[in-house]
C-alpha cells in the first residue's frame, strides 16, 4: 500500500509494524561486545534521510541524573539553579522541562520550591519506581509527566530481571496503562538502547505505546536513552549503535512524532554532544542534558553544550540567554563545590585562556584570530591571556587589557613601559625556579607596584 508523504511530497511505502520476537537466548550481540576488547562499530552503508523537525529543544535531569553523581544538592541550591535554567532557555521555553526526584523530604521541598516560583519553563517533571504507590506521588506533586524505567536490551530482560522479552513487554504495557489511568503523560526511558534487538524488541513495543497513545489521546514519550554511550553518528553504521537508524527507525516504523521523542546519551567514548546533535538532525525534538553534564559515570550530555550547539544549527539563539551558562558555572563551582575542568568548553576556567606568546600576539592585535566567537558577548566571559614563563611581552599586554577591561584608545601596546617592566619581573620570578601560573590577584599587585598612578587610572576603567 502507497501513502503520499506531505512532509516529503512523495509517494511512500505503507508502514510495516515489527512484531515482537520472542527468544530463548538473549541477543547480546557478542560480535561487537565480546567484553574482552573495545567495543566494535560495524557498517552495513544503510543511509537514512536527514529529518530535522521544526522545533527542537533541551530538556534537563541535573536534579534527577546528574545528581546521582555528586553530594547531594540542598532545595534551596537546586531553586537557584532552576532559576538559571528557566532564564537559559528563554521565554519560549528552550530548556523545555526538568526532572526531580519525589521519594525524600528535601526532594519533595525542591519540587514544591520551584512550582512556586510560578514559572513557565523549564516544566517540572518527575522521575519513579514503576509502582502504584509512586504513581499516587505524582498526582499529589500536581505533576502532568513522569518518566518510568523500561529497559529494552536483553542484557537488562534476560540478565537482570530474568524475564523473557515478551514478560517485560507484557510487564511494562501494564505500567504504562496504570499511569494513563491516572492521567499522568508516561515518559518511556529505553534504558541501554544501544545494545537492544532493535526489530525484535524496540520497535514492536514502541508501536504497542503508539496504539496506547492513539487510544488513550494521551501522546506517550519514548526517551532513547544511549545507558552505556555506545551510540556512533558515522554515516552508514549499523544497528544497534547507530543514533540515526535509531531515531529514524522509532519517528518513521513505529511513527512517534518528533515532538514525543526524546535521546538521553552518555559520554563514555566522547560522544555524547555529536550524538545529541544527530538524534537532533535524524528526528528527535528533545535532547536530555545536564548542566555541566554531570551524571552516571562520565556523565550525561552538557546543557550548555546543547544551548550553544542550538545556536549553531539554526542560527538564532532563540530567546536563549547565554550569559546564564557562566552564573550556572561559577554558582556550582563556588556554592555547590563542583569541581569544574579548566578546560571544560564553555565553562571551564581556561577555555578560551592562551597560554603561547605567538598566540597572545595575535589576540593583541586581533582577538578574532585565536577566540572561537565573541565569548565577552555570547557568554560574559573575555578572552584571556594566562601569564607565565612563556607569555611574551604580548601576553602581557593581553592580560593588562583584559584584566582591566580596556578598549579602544586605552588599550596598552606591548611596547608600553608598563607591559616591559612587568614582563621583566614576571622572567626574573621564573628564572629563580618558578613553574606555575600566575595569577590574577598577584598580577594585579605587580601592576600597582611597577607603578601606582597608572594602576589607579587602570582601575577607572576596569568594569
């Protein structure tokens, strides 16, 4: 049977629904997880078609995921930080929804904190235990969404709740019915999709949620959750760890809309920005994130990361406001203790920090040639100079303007007499057998000793 695709303005084959396959062995696909070795990526050179939807957003789990990984944050951390996120994603709701905890007094607090701040966005929603009893804790939350655990590899069916496919198919269809029952908008978490029978299990059952969406006018979410980071974007790679066969296979067989698809991914083997970004290209409206990408192991997919990878795809911001990414940074660094990478994109302290003098010279005379973008614009946060054995007369100079906020006629040239009897100094403290950095504080006090008028007039117009 042919259905004429409006979306394509083609004729197109009828969809062909998946049953569930029903084995006695699990598949666990030994030929590229043999355990023993590093996971392999196989091909088969199927493409599918590039389907970005019209809208696309974030949504976040630094309360729920991300928490899991550090000491646990105080409701009055986690209703800062709320704030942040709702002023991140703008008036049009980029960080679109973020996930709590219900089960002890402080989670309940959080929760209750940040519905009365009466915002609009992020939306609160809820992660639980797939039982009775945590379904009667959402409703009394006032929360529309839920998310439910249904761990679709054979490694979690067979291995660790020693079910068949077709018991915890059977088992998760009475969660999901149980929830609808209550009015609560299931949000589906694929656990370990990437290691899942794809045509045997995921899409049979992603077509069963479907049929419990249309029926019930409930729109029942699926988040693909990448458990272990094994999923690749390389064109051509083949099931189960491909993230556009995935996203294609769910949006175009078991026909869930964009909007109620969701990828959840992990960074293991340094994936999880670009995998985000394909399951973006391939289909799926809503990437899962968390600040800092704090989370299981080596973490979920950075917020800031996914703000900034928005703008680069559709060239907008969108009514995001950048600037919150550094508050977010600073605030969880400094209040919460979080323990941020100098070099961490975005939000490390270092990120667009030069250290080479070659590299200082050209910031000097053009800061375009050696920052990625505006980052004094985009993010609050100028480009720098790190001063040390290796700076340069330039670097110098770099810092003193940056430091200073200096602009236009005021900036120093590296030949200045200030910049040469400070670059003097710093190579005579290295010469003695210094091998740090040097810091802001302590330059700041070499200005003023090198000379005092100039460093009261450099005040007037540090910001």
């Amino acid at each position: 049977m042919l259905e004429f695709s409006k979306k394509t303005n083609m004729l197109m084959q009828a969809n062909y629904r998946y049953e569930l396959q029903d084995v006695e062995e699990p598949n666990l696909y030994r030929d590229i997880f043999d355990y023993q070795s590093i996971p392999k990526i196989a091909f088969n050179n199927r493409h599918v078609p590039p389907n970005m939807p019209s809208e696309i957003w974030m949504t976040d789990t630094t309360f729920r995921d991300g928490q899991q990984s550090v000491s646990p944050f105080t409701p009055k951390q986690i209703e800062h930080l709320f704030k942040l996120e709702s002023r991140l994603g703008g008036p049009y709701g980029l960080v679109r929804q973020s996930e709590f905890f219900l089960y002890t007094d402080k989670d309940r607090e959080a929760l209750e904190r940040c519905q009365a701040l009466g915002l609009r966005f992020p939306e609160i929603t809820t992660w639980i235990r797939a039982n009775e009893k945590d379904f009667k804790l959402v409703k009394a939350a006032g929360v529309r969404e839920t998310g439910i655990l249904v761990s679709c590899s054979d490694y979690h069916i067979f291995k660790k709740m020693h079910l068949t496919r077709s018991q915890a198919m059977d088992k998760y269809l009475g969660i999901v019915k149980a929830a609808l029952e209550q009015g609560i908008v299931p949000r589906c978490h694929f656990e370990d999709i990437t290691r899942a029978d794809y045509y045997g299990f995921v899409l049979p059952f992603a077509e069963k949620l479907m049929d419990l969406a249309n029926e019930s006018g409930i729109p029942i979410k699926i988040r693909a959750c990448d458990t272990m980071g094994y999923g690749v974007s390389y064109p051509g790679a083949a099931l189960p760890r491909s993230v556009a066969g995935i996203i294609y296979g769910l949006n175009h067989y078991a026909q869930v809309p964009s909007e109620q698809l969701e990828w959840h991914g992990h960074n293991d083997f340094y994936k999880v920005v670009s995998n985000a970004g394909t399951a973006w290209l391939y289909g799926c409206s809503s990437i899962n994130c968390s600040l800092l990408g704090i989370g299981e192991r080596t973490g979920n997919c950075p917020l800031e990361a996914m703000a900034v990878e928005y703008q680069s795809l559709r060239g907008e911001t969108g009514g995001m406001d950048l600037t919150a990414i550094t508050e977010i940074a600073e605030y969880m660094e400094r209040e919460i203790g979080i323990e941020i990478s100098p070099r961490q994109p975005f939000v490390g302290r270092h990120f667009n920090v030069t250290r080479a003098g070659i590299h200082a010279d050209g910031l000097l005379k053009d800061e375009e040639i050696y920052n990625i973008f505006n980052t004094s614009t985009i993010l609050n946060r100028p480009a720098l100079v790190a001063v040390d054995s290796h700076s340069g007369l330039a670097g110098v100079a770099h810092w003193i303007n940056s430091y200073f906020r200096l602009q236009g006629e005021h900036m120093l040239d590296k030949k200045d007499p200030l910049v040469v009897e400070m670059k003097e100094k710093i190579d005579d403290l290295y010469s003695q057998g210094r091998n740090t950095v040097m810091g802001d504080e302590e330059l700041e006090i070499m200005v003023r000793d090198c000379n005092v008028d100039r460093y009261e007039r450099l005040l007037f117009h540090k910001s």
